[in-house]
C-alpha cells in the first residue's frame, strides 16, 4: 500500500517532468538540475559562473530551499531573473513546485535555466524536475568517501564539481580514493575540480556549460 | 490520503520511538542522536569522543548510512560496540530501523548510546529514534546561514558542535551573524566550537555528555 502511493507520486512527478523538459527544449533551453549538501558551494558556484558565461549566453535560476530567500537574493544580484521555491520543510524540489516557479519567469532570449536543489546528498536524486542534466557539487571538506557513501546522488551525476579544492590541503580529502569511488558508482561523470572563491577551474566549467547550449 | 497515510506512518514510528526509550532509561543508558550534513563530522567527532571519556563510562555505537559500513568499521576502532545500519536509499533513520539494530548490541555495562543518523540535514529531524536529546554537527565550512534556512533541524537541538572550527579563517563563516541564526530558531540550545582533527573543545564536550549521564 505504501509503495503503491510512493510509485503514483512519483509517476504524476515524472508526468510534470515530462512536460517541463518538452516545454523548455522547445524554447531552446537547456536546463541543469544542481545538487549537493547544505554548503557544498551551489549557490556561491552560480554567482561566480553566471557573470562569466559569453555575453550573450542569458541564463535564469531558480532556487529551492526549505526556508528564507537569502539565495534568491544573492542570485538576483548577478542581473539575472532568480524565482526562489521555500519547500516549507520538504526535502527536495519535485516538479510540480518546478512548474509554479517558472510560471514567473520571462524566457525571452533565456537559454540557460540552473536549478538549485535543496541542499540534500539523498532525496533530491529521486525526483525528475524535467532537467537535461544534473551537477552535482561536492567540497573537499565533505570527505572523499562521499561517492560510495550517497550511491544514489552520484550515480545520476552529468558532472561532479569537487568545489573548495583551495582548501584541499587543510583536509585528508584524497582525490585517488574519491576518483575509485566515483568509477564504481559513475564512471561517465565528469569531474571538474573548483573553487568558487577564487574561481580555480571555472574556465573549463564556463566551457563545459558552453559546449552544452542547445 | 496522502497527509494521512504519513501521520499513520509517523504515528507507528513514535510509538516504536516510546517502547525504545522506555527500555533504554530501564537499563539506565542515555541515548543521544546526532545528525548533520554528510562529512559534517560527525564520525569524526565519535572516534575522537569515545576515548576521551571516562573509564567507567562505556558507549555504544549505532551508525546509519545509505550505503557501506565504512563508519562501523571506523567507530570499532575505538574498542566499543558498533552496528552499522543500511537505510537502502532512505534518507533518514526511523525507530524501526533501530530497534532492530539494537537487538545486536550487548548492554552490559553501556550508559551512553551514540547513534549516528545518516548525513542529511533534513529528513532525521522528522523522525524520533525514541532519544533522549540530539546533537547537531555544523562544520564551519557548511556557512554561518544554516540555522535559518534548515530550521526543522536546528529547532530539535540540543547541542550544536560548531566543528572545523580550525577551518574558520579560510571561510567568511561569521559567529556573531550563526548565533543570530541560532537565537531565532533555538535559543535553548547549546553551542561549542569545536574541531575533531585537534580535539578543540572537546575537554568541554566530555563534560557536556557526562553531566547528563543518567
């Protein structure tokens, strides 16, 4: 009974999903779905990588959290269009709340929309939200153990961002151990090494997102 | 439907929850749950805890995770009994989950129970283990905003181990603006800086756990 209620939630998810996608490809959109741990570094990751995209690269971002708009505020001060989703306790983004959000958006010469998920290693990955693809950001202060530990999340990992590399050397982070933990749970991901204060790796990022427009 | 089929499933939980602390006062063992985001620090701070309290005081250990029993295997280290339990992808511990786990585990002797929910800063708030209080683990580099925008969390604490605190002048994390956080959403609760890799704060955080010894 449990798992017939948990399966139809998540097949009128996956419906909206479904839609959303068609929607967004249609007004030639590509659209990231971006997760990690509360304090991985997303948002901070997102204010440092949108001024850097080509000029005329127009992105907009929508942002989910279970409380407060402090990362929507932080967003809007890039310029771009930022909507913020409070989950009032829920610990993912689903589609449906997706869909609200972009109702307020004006698409117009958009061609990137960024999603940031809740900050959550677990929940988030079982919920479609109609996104082309999804990084996941992890930083070295997390631990190297994480792939392994979170088979879920980075199992549908487009990208790894291993964020606060700057910090590698204040930690036992090593990233041989995490570089086997990711071959056993995604060998497919790219893996990109940042760090979003002082924008280490954010050339090839700005790239890989270039390379990426539809 | 939906609301009602959670409130039975919570309803179930919290019974469980009361039989497992009734049964762990009876043996005179003070249970404490720890949660946090993954690599927070939270078994770090365990390996490093156990040993530094005193020999009379013995613990045990219940470690969760989605996958692995690479904390187990850590915390066994220390000399005390650990059960590794396996969620399968859930993201958080119910009292089920731990019932069963503490059929393995021999209380001869043991006072404290430590049982460490999987790395989510989330979902573990939902749900009583049937606990007597919980810790909550922010690691410095998660950000100074946490209590604020994870606040179902931070409102059940009562201790907060600020760890990493050795990481602190490598981030913009502010103490005054985390208190601020702190006094809005849990101005009850407990707060020590701390740093698992250099035992900072720990002579306090020994002295924390044995004033509530039973």
């Amino acid at each position: 009974m449990k798992i017939n209620v948990m399966s139809d939630i998540l097949k009128a998810n996956d419906l909206l999903a479904q839609g959303i996608r068609k929607e967004l490809e249609g007004r030639g959109i590509v659209s990231w779905n971006i997760m990690g741990s509360p304090g991985s570094g997303k948002t901070l990751i997102l204010e440092h990588l949108i001024p850097l995209l080509p000029p005329h690269v127009k992105s907009a971002v929508v942002e989910g959290d279970l409380a407060t708009s402090k990362d929507a505020e932080r967003i809007a001060k890039t310029g771009v269009q930022s909507m913020q989703i409070n989950t009032n306790g829920a610990c993912h983004l689903d589609a449906a709340m997706l869909r609200s959000a972009l109702s307020g958006i004006n698409f117009d010469g958009i061609s990137i929309l960024f999603i940031e998920n809740v900050g959550n290693l677990v929940c988030p990955s079982g919920f479609d939200l109609g996104e082309n693809g999804r990084i996941i950001v992890l930083s070295v202060t997390e631990g190297d153990d994480k792939p392994e530990k979170y088979p879920s999340m980075f199992r549908t990992a487009d990208l790894v961002l291993l964020n606060k590399i700057d910090l590698q050397k204040q930690t036992d982070f090593n990233i041989g151990r995490f570089s086997e933990g990711m071959k056993k749970i995604n060998p497919d991901a790219k893996i990109l090494k940042v760090s979003a204060v002082n924008e280490t790796g954010f050339a090839q990022l700005v790239q890989w997102v270039v390379d990426r427009l539809p």
